[in-house]
C-alpha cells in the first residue's frame, strides 16, 4: 500500500508540473485574470448558552481574508487566512493559515489541485462556510469529518472535475491526514487519508451524492497496530420553486483510537480504544424575498470503548434548529438560531441561542 502511495504521490506532482489557470476549488473562484482578487468575510455574534448558569458571550465566528487569481493559462492560485483568535487551534495565538493551493484547470473533468485545501466530503462539509444554512453544522458533520489530528483541511492532492450545473462531478484527494497544523507529521509513509466524492444531477435541481475516506496513521501506543478510520456517506439535494430540502448519512468506524470534539477550528480530545459512529440530518429551507426560514434535525449516535475498560459507552444527541436568515444586500446577511439539545442517556442543560452578522468582501 505504501509503494502505491509513493507511485501515485510522484505522478501527481509530475503531471502538475507538466501540465501548463488553477480552479480554485475552495469557497469561491477568481473571476477574472486581471490581477490579484482580495476577498474574505467576518462573522461576529451574540452567542447565549442556557447551561447550569447562561453564558452571553460576544465573539468572531470566523474572521478570514484572502487572495486569489487566474495566471494565463491554465492556472490559478487560492491563499486564505484564518484571524479569528476563537478558531486557533490548541495553544496557537495570531492568525494562520487554512488554505493555500495551485491548480491545473485546462479540462472541465481533469483539473488537478496541489498544497492546503478542505477536502470534500459529504453535503454540508463541501458548502462553504459563509454559505451555510445554519450558523452551525450538524453536530456528526463536525465529528466524523476532521482528520487524525482535527480539522478538515489536510495537506496534499487533490484531483476534480465538473461542477453545479454538469451532470457529474468528483473529487479525490491523496493527504497527510494530520491536516495543516501538524507540519512535523507529514509523510505519506507513515499516515494518510484517501478522500473521495462523486455527485450526480439525475435532473434539474436534484443531486445525489457519495462519499468515503479511509485513514491511517501509527498508534499512539508502541507496539500497537495502526489507527484506522474508516468513514462513507451518501447525501441528497433538491430545489423546487423556492424551497431547498437536505437529507445526509455519514456512518464512520475508528480503531485503534478516536476523537471527541473538533470540528471547524475545535480541540479534538484523542482516547485509546474504538469507535462506531452513525449520524444523519434532515433540513427545509424556504427562501421569500429577503427572508430565509429554516428548520434543521441532525442525529449523533456513537459506541466507544476504550483500552483496558470493559464495556462500552452508549450515547445520542439530537439537535433541532429553528433558524431564520435575512438578506439586506448580497454582501450582508443576518442569522438567528435557537438549537435544542438533546442526549440520551443522561440529558443536560446546554441549548443556545445564537445570532450573527456575516459581511462578505
């Protein structure tokens, strides 16, 4: 398996380098080859926590800006900056970096991307952050889609093709799998991930899509196996008239280790043992005139085991979200959440309401 790593890695990196405009395949693409394009948006907000004692707090969501551009022919390039300091990962402080890719764009069905980028999986993870219809993503989206270290930007490869309005569209990515903090951690010999997703448009306006990651990395523990997560999920959406309608299924199964927490820019907690994850969401929107509705259910369920511990721990959280968005222009938008929260076995006290400005530039 690693000698097919090694042999993918170097024809990659070969045909990036022989091929001679790059496709931005983030958030969004440069529109024009005159010249460098700055771009980037802020998220402040009002988040209440209804815990034991309610919390208000006020802080940035997300706070990035970027460049990108066309470089004729063939060639693009994508830099965003996280400087937020709610998003730094772990003990880092100041603003650092999320993605930073080169593509090869010449064929609608081959473009090839190179360097730091999210990697697609899954409905919700693919839609960019200042597109989201809820403030948060589903709770499972959050845990099942990061890496080994957390996160869901990685390192590496990526090959695409298609986009909304083709038949057909893929993606897949050959990465570290430690994603962009652990730069000392990256050889494609001792951890990897393989990222894959296809999504076809049957008919106007319905996409149906699949998706499967497979990771692997050296225990924590000498003398051990290697850790390996494993992850597949298919997921739908359709558009009639002026309603949007969400299903998705991520089913993931970890051994060796797994992770609680993360996320979009969270603190990952790593325990010896397995883990055997289900999760899925349903989600309606409603879009009139500058107003926005949405309602939005996800499902959480997982079955851990740890090292040494007999038996397992059992347990489900379901979220519901009440939202509403409002459009002044097509650079500003306004979100209002209430999110219940629900576990089982044991139920506790940590609803939230939670109300942003997003400022696109």
């Amino acid at each position: 398996m690693k000698r097919i790593i090694l042999i993918i890695s170097l024809i990659s990196f070969g045909l990036v380098l022989s091929t001679s405009t790059s496709y931005a395949q983030g958030c969004d693409a440069p529109s024009s080859d005159e010249g460098v394009q700055v771009f980037g948006y802020i998220q402040p907000e009002i988040n209440t926590q209804f815990l034991d004692e309610t919390v208000v707090n006020f802080q940035f969501r997300r706070a990035r800006i970027g460049v990108m551009g066309i470089i004729p022919y063939d060639f693009s390039y994508y830099v965003l900056l996280e400087t937020s300091q709610f998003m730094n990962p772990g003990d880092r402080t100041g603003a650092f970096l999320l993605d930073a890719f080169v593509s090869y764009t010449r064929f609608d069905y081959f473009k090839i991307s190179l360097g730091s980028f999210k990697y697609r999986f899954g409905n919700e993870l693919s839609q960019a952050c200042n597109a989201l219809y809820t403030i948060n993503r589903s709770k499972g989206v959050d845990e099942l889609t990061g890496g080994i270290g957390g996160g869901n930007r990685d390192l590496g490869i990526m090959f695409l093709g298609g986009n909304k309005a083709s038949l057909f569209q893929y993606y897949v990515s050959l990465t570290n799998g430690y994603g962009v903090y652990e730069t000392q951690k990256n050889n494609l010999l001792d951890a990897y991930a393989v990222t894959g997703r296809v999504v076809v448009q049957p008919i106007e306006g319905l996409y149906l899509g699949a998706s499967g990651r497979y990771m692997e990395s050296p225990s924590e523990t000498v003398g051990l196996p290697s850790d390996t997560k494993m992850r597949y999920g298919v997921d739908a959406e359709y558009s009639f008239r002026n309603f949007k309608l969400f299903g998705e299924y991520i089913n993931g199964a970890d051994d060796g280790s797994y992770q609680e927490g993360g996320g979009c820019g969270g603190d990952p907690v790593t325990k010896t043992g397995f883990q055997d994850a289900v999760s899925y969401y349903g989600m309606i929107v409603y879009r009139w005139n500058n107003f926005e509705p949405v309602y939005k259910f996800d499902v959480y369920s997982t079955m851990q085991g740890e090292e040494g511990v007999t038996g397992t721990k059992d347990v489900t959280s379901m979220h519901h979200t009440v939202g509403l968005n409002y459009y002044p222009n097509d650079w500003t938008r306004i979100q209002m959440n209430y999110v219940y929260r629900a576990e089982d076995p044991v139920e506790i006290n940590n609803d939230c309401l939670i109300v942003q400005l997003q400022v696109k530039f």
